[in-house]
C-alpha cells in the first residue's frame, strides 16, 4: 500500500495537474520528493485502477502506480523532517 507514503524519485516523472478544470501535464523532476494522498483526490474522486494522486510543491498531481514503483524510493518520515521536505 503507497497512500500516506513519501518517495523521492530516482528520475523525471510526469504526472497530471488539474488546474481550474483544466488538465496539465507536469514533469516531476529527479529527486523530487511526492507524498501519495491517502484518498480520494481534490475534486473527491476515487482513484482509477493504476492511478493515484500525490502531492509535489503543494501541487495535486495524478501519477501512474508503475512510474512511482519503478522510478521512486521511500523517503523515511524522520528524513523528510530533517531535508524540510513538506
């Protein structure tokens, strides 16, 4: 299970950002460091088989499961505390 879980990732990802209903595609740089949301997403829907949402710079983005396994590495809580990450 990923949700609440923190990963930085080892290299560029893209994700989807839903912006005033509006579809972005972001690139999620190396090293960036996502937190996968415990729920449904902002707008209250359920994630997709294969999808899930995180947060990066205080953004929502949707990733797919597959890139965050393959590309990420679980980032311990009392690392994120001492790197400021948030």
């Amino acid at each position: 299970m990923l949700r609440g879980k923190r990963f930085q990732l080892t290299r560029p990802t893209v994700g989807i950002q839903l912006l005033n209903g509006n579809r972005f595609v972001v690139e999620l740089p190396a090293n960036a460091v996502v937190k996968v949301l415990p729920g449904p997403d902002v707008n209250g829907k359920v994630s997709d088989k294969g999808i899930l949402y995180a947060t990066w710079e205080e953004r929502t983005v949707a990733m797919f499961v597959v890139d965050l396994e393959q590309r990420g590495i679980e980032v311990a809580e009392d690392h994120w505390s001492a790197t400021g990450g948030g």
